[in-house]
C-alpha cells in the first residue's frame, strides 16, 4: 500500500481517492485481506482496538446525550441565538399586527354599539314625545292623579265664560289633562259657546251639574279653584248660587278623545327635526 | 470486537446514566458527532486496507472534532454559525461516503 496514512491525513485523501477510482483492477488482494484482518480482528484484539473501543465509547454516548436532548426539549432548546432572535422577532411583529387588529375591531365594535345606543335613545325620545304630545293633543287617553270638581247650577245661571274661566284657572295651576262632562276633552282649540238654554263645549252641549276632571297635582288644583275671588267664588257667589264640590283623586281616568283634523293650511316653517 | 463492544457499552452508560450535555457545549455536540462518524469510518476503511495506525486514529479523531466544533464556534461569532455548521455537516457527509464506499469495497468486492 502506498499510503502510510489515515485517510483523514491532509494528502493522503486526493491520492486515495484516485486508488479508488483504480480499484476494480487490484480489487482481489486488498479485499480479502480487508475480510481477513476482520475476521483476525474478531479473535485477537490488540492495543489499538482498545483505543478505538474508547473512541467509540465516548462517541456512542455523546450521541445518546444527544438524541434525549434532542426528543426531551422542545424544538427550541438547541436552536441558535441569531435564529431565537428571528422567531421572537417574528412572533412580535405578529403579535403587534394581532393587538392592531384587536384594537381596530373593538373601535368599531364600540363604534357600532355606541351608534345603536344613539339610535335607541333617539327612538326613546321620539316615542316620549309622541305621548306627550299625544296627551296635549286629547288624542290618547290619560290616567294620572287629579281633582273631580263637580258644579251644580240649580238656577242655571253658568255661563261658558264661567267655565272658561274654570278651565283657565286649572290651566294656571298646572292642569295637564282636562275633560269636561266625561264626554269632551278640552285641548287647545276647544271652544265654548251657548246653544240656547245650554252650553255647548267643542260643538257638544254639556248639562249641569258640570263635572271637571282635572289631572295635575291635586293639592295645587284645588287650593286654585278654592283661593278668595276665584272661581268657587264666583260660582258659589250671589250671581250663580251655584254648588262646588272638589275631590282630590289619586286616580283620575281621561279617555274621551279629540277628534284632530288635518290641517287645510298650516304648514310647519321649517322642517321638521329629525329625532336624533 | 472490542471497538463494538466499546460503542454498546457508550450507549448504554448513556442511556442509563442519561448525563446531561454542559450548556455552552450543546451547539457543538451534533457537529462533534458527525466529525466522529467520519473519524471512525476512516479508521475502519485504514483497518481494512491494512494501514490503521491507532496513534492517527486518535489524533485524527480529536482533531476531527475539534475542529468541526470550531468552525461552528467561529461561525456563531462571527454570525455565519447555521450556515458553517451546514457547510461542515456537508463536507463530513461527502467523507463518510467515501470512506463507506471504500469499506465496502474491501469487504465485498464493489
């Protein structure tokens, strides 16, 4: 053999590798003396063989070390810094891209609740004005707590102007909903008249005893229908000789109605606000 | 026989003892493995040709791992680390072919 060396040696390994190349030729000879100094090596170990045994007994469990450190860690356990530092990198970019998102989503998700909330209270308000207005209107019965001012006229001598008068003195105390009779509503553009022997009221003849139901705070009603020169005075004075009872009720039930018509000419100026 | 004896005997005081690498050494071992490898199918493939030389093997084999162990130390400082050891891995692999080829050649004729 040509090479003295170990094929690790620096020129040993191009001039082997040119042997190999040649091989097939003088392949007889070096291959059975490869088998034949296995085989000797199997029945008479020598020094170098216990070297190799060292070697390789450190090999074996350095890889053995290796492998449980390899299955027992995770994936990251043995990676290299420069490649910790790019995953890390990466996950808080990602990360950061997620909390975008998340803030993104929980603005427009407050955005549109908020806008719901807006609509809903606008609606609130709207139908809230609805009512009141409904109830200004005499278009919506009304229940609330009142005075029940019943007038008798044994000499009919009531005027309308006497009852307007009521009706104006109820409207000072803060009357909300006033209904003469049981039958008619008195709203904004209630008239009173007279028919004859009679009074009429929005068109409807009203008989005595007249009753005013009233609701608002019954303690203020009364005390104004009863103050010195007010309108129990005048009724129960010399010139009617009429009869006032006043009940204070915690529950005053309105539901005749005024029938509104439309309006022929009148027009809002501007146009109507939308409920926002 | 006895370098197979030696190589079980590694793996079953590794199993059983299951010692843990050192930390800072832990980069280098798989690179120090594979440097291994190639050292001890050379010094198969010298047996079989009839050269072995047990001081070679020895000096063949730590250098071969220190060595490869390193360049990839080298590498790490200096920020190239994955892409030596890649390069070393693909050099000692290019080896442990050859050095197989050639001990298989020597023991079967091809």
């Amino acid at each position: 053999m040509p090479e003295p060396d170990d094929p690790r040696a620096g020129p040993g390994a191009p001039r082997r590798a040119i042997v190999e190349e040649a091989e097939p030729v003088t392949t007889s000879t070096p291959a059975s003396d490869g088998r034949r100094r296995l085989l000797s090596s199997l029945v008479k170990p020598g020094k170098g063989q216990l070297i190799a045994a060292a070697m390789l007994f450190l090999v074996g469990m350095g890889a053995v070390m290796q492998i449980r450190a390899n299955t027992a860690d995770s994936a990251y356990a043995n990676a290299r810094r420069e490649d910790l530092i790019v995953l890390l990198d990466g996950l808080g970019e990602q990360s950061q891209r997620l909390e975008g998102e998340i803030s993104d989503m929980e603005q427009t998700k407050s955005d549109l609740a908020s806008g719901a909330d807006t609509q809903r209270v606008a609606r609130e308000e709207a139908q809230q004005r609805v009512d009141d207005l409904s109830i200004l209107a005499g278009t919506a019965p009304a229940i609330g707590p009142g005075i029940r001012m019943r007038i008798s006229d044994p000499g009919h001598k009531m005027t309308y102007d006497v009852l307007l008068d009521a009706v104006e003195e109820m409207r000072d105390a803060g009357a909300e909903v006033i209904e003469v009779n049981d039958s008619v509503r008195v709203v904004a553009s209630t008239w009173f008249g007279r028919n004859g022997e009679g009074l009429v009221v929005d068109g409807k003849a009203v008989e005595a005893p007249y009753v005013v139901e009233v609701i608002g705070d019954p303690h203020s009603l009364e005390e104004a229908a009863r103050f010195r020169g007010g309108i129990v005075s005048e009724i129960t004075g010399p010139r009617i000789g009429g009869q006032v009872q006043i009940e204070q009720l915690d529950r005053v039930v309105v539901d005749s109605l005024h029938a509104q018509t439309k309006n022929q000419y009148a027009q809002p100026a501007s146009p109507q606000p939308t409920p926002r | 026989m006895i370098p197979l004896l030696g190589l079980v005997a590694g793996i079953i005081v590794g199993l059983v003892l299951a010692p843990s690498v050192p930390q800072p050494l832990e980069p280098y071992l798989p690179i120090a493995i594979v440097a291994a490898m190639d050292a001890i199918f050379g010094g198969l493939r010298a047996y079989l040709e009839g050269n072995f030389s047990d001081r070679v093997f020895v000096v063949s084999f730590v250098s071969n791992v220190l060595i490869a162990a390193l360049i990839v130390f080298i590498g790490d400082q200096i920020g190239v680390g994955s892409q030596l050891s890649t390069a070393v891995v693909v050099v000692l692999g290019i080896r442990i072919f050859t050095n197989a080829a050639a001990i298989r050649r020597a023991l079967f004729h091809a």
